[in-house]
C-alpha cells in the first residue's frame, strides 16, 4: 500500500521541533507513549461504491470493499484507540445515490463503523425530507453547529457536537458546513439557515474546552480547504480560532500529502488536513498523550485505497 507520513512535535510548553519529514511507520513501533489516540478520515466520498473504471483519470483506486479492509486492518492494529470520521458530501456522484438516495453509503459506512460525520452541501441534494428519509440507516450521529435546523425533519439526526470517551481521553468533535449561497437552491434547504462558522467554532470550543473539559477537540468542516476571494476556510477558521486541535476538511476535494500545521500563540497546533474525494486516500492522524493527557506528538499517514489491498 502506498502510504506517506510526517511526524511533528506539538510539546505542551513552546514550540515543537518542526517537520521531520516522512517516515516509514516502523520507526514510531518503539514509541511507548503513555496514551495514544488514532483518528482515521475520509470526506467527499461521494456514492463511489466501486473502484472508478478502467480508461478513467482514477483507474482502479477507491471502492468500499477496500476501504472496509484496510479500515479492519488498523482498528485491529490499535483496538481501543481508534475513531473513524468523515467530513461531509457523502451523496452524490454515482447511480448507487441516484436508486438508494444516499441509504446504501449510510449503511455501508455504519458497518464500516464510523464513529461521527458532517453535513456537506451534497447532503441536501434530495432535499431536507430527502436526507431525513435516509438518515436512520446511519449508525454514528451527524454533528453540524452553524446550520439551525429549526423545527426541520433533519433536526432529530444533527448534534451540534459529540464528546466521546477512548483510551482515558476525552474527545469533542464538531462540524461546520458551507454557505448554501451559490450551492444550494432554497427549497432543498427549507427550514434549515446557515450562520458564521467562525462565530460557532469559537462557541464550541468554548463548551467543549470548558464546559466537558476536552483533551482533545477536533472539527469536521465542510467550509473548504483555502479561498482566494475571502470565503471562511479551513485555514481561516484555524488561524483565528485557538482551541482546535485537527481540523478534517472536505468540500474542495484537496489531496493534502502532508497536514498543514498552525502554530499558535498558546503553545497549542492546529492540524487541518483533507484526502481529495471519491475515497481514494485514506487518511489518518495519530496523537500520542503524556500522563496528564497532554498531546506530546502526532504523526500522520495517507493510503492510497488501490488494488494492492487485497478484500477480506
């Protein structure tokens, strides 16, 4: 499998050591930290239930059965330690959306075992009752805190956060979802009203910093990753909000070798990374803790979901 890596310090009292460069996976094994934390991600997946055909820009990379395998293959690899979340337009793409209406991914992902995702703007693409009509065959919670869903029939389904317990931590996750401007027709987002993601990112960091007393904070965003026209991104949101410890993106499709990291002025780093689209990469970011529940490094791996992972 091709897979790539980079390792940075993110040492609790200054600054960390910087990039050290991609390394083979072999050379953390000796690593004893005192706790470790794998988040395993995808976005924009998008209906591609198959590997893309042959003669196509992407020949034989994606498809479910693959990503289910190699997904099976790391939780047994760190049992108890592992999150798997996604960032978003899960709909759309491919004729499975168009006949299943977005049911087959939901529940292909619920047995995959993923643990939260987002709202992407695709989500909407049947409309709210079109989402809502599908959304319990998904096994994991939706989280989204700058939609108001109101008195919507997708209200029940969207949390504006998720605290989770693993490993003696505690992680909060939230998401964040795009304008509908230019995006969504009006009438397919009824009831629903979008507000200032910066605004709502810096509320949720709040509650979850000191409201459940996170050790770890970690935002699905659907904003997208960088704009050259002043639109709220994933790097606007981590440069002006502190709090955030990973940043997973999706929306514009980003294939992210390595994570971008932003050093702030509380000693604290904001990793934001995305994987492209159509489940082609997989990604993952692994933060390893002190006694304190201090994060003391995170190292990160892309795989290619490609025909060398052989279906289980």
């Amino acid at each position: 499998m091709n897979r790539k890596y980079f390792l940075k310090s993110l040492g609790t009292i200054g600054l960390g050591a910087g990039f050290m460069g991609f390394r083979p996976l072999e050379s953390f094994a000796a690593r004893v930290p005192d706790k470790r934390l794998v988040i395993l991600h995808t976005n924009d997946t998008h209906a591609r239930i198959d590997p893309f055909p042959d003669g196509s820009r992407y020949e034989g990379l994606g498809g479910i059965a693959r990503r289910a395998t190699l997904i099976k293959q790391l939780k047994s690899s760190a049992p108890g330690t592992t999150l798997l979340l996604d960032a978003g337009d899960v709909f759309q793409g491919t004729p499975y959306f168009n006949f299943y209406g977005g049911a087959l991914d939901l529940k292909l992902m619920s047995e995959m075992g993923y643990d939260a995702s987002t709202i992407g703007n695709h989500e909407f693409d049947n409309g709210v009752e079109g989402f809502s009509k599908v959304a319990d065959q998904a096994g994991f919670p939706f989280v989204n805190s700058n939609y108001d869903f109101g008195e919507s029939s997708m209200a029940p389904f969207i949390r504006p956060n998720l605290v989770r317990k693993i490993n003696g931590l505690t992680v909060g996750i939230f998401g964040l979802g795009v304008s509908f401007e230019n995006l969504v027709l009006p009438h397919l987002h009824k009831g629903v009203v979008y507000s200032d993601p910066v605004m709502r990112a810096n509320q949720m960091v709040h509650v979850l910093r000191k409201g459940y007393d996170c050790d770890l904070v970690i935002c699905l965003s659907h904003l997208g990753y960088r704009y050259s026209d002043g639109r709220v991104s994933d790097r606007v949101v981590a440069q002006e909000i502190d709090g955030i410890d990973l940043i997973i993106g999706g929306h514009t499709h980003t294939f992210l070798d390595e994570p971008e990291v932003f050093d702030k002025p509380d000693g604290r780093s904001t990793i934001v990374t995305q994987v492209g689209f159509a489940g082609i990469v997989l990604g993952s970011v692994t933060y390893e803790f002190d006694r304190q529940n201090r994060i003391s490094t995170a190292y990160a791996a892309n795989t290619s979901i490609d025909k060398s992972i052989n279906v289980s």
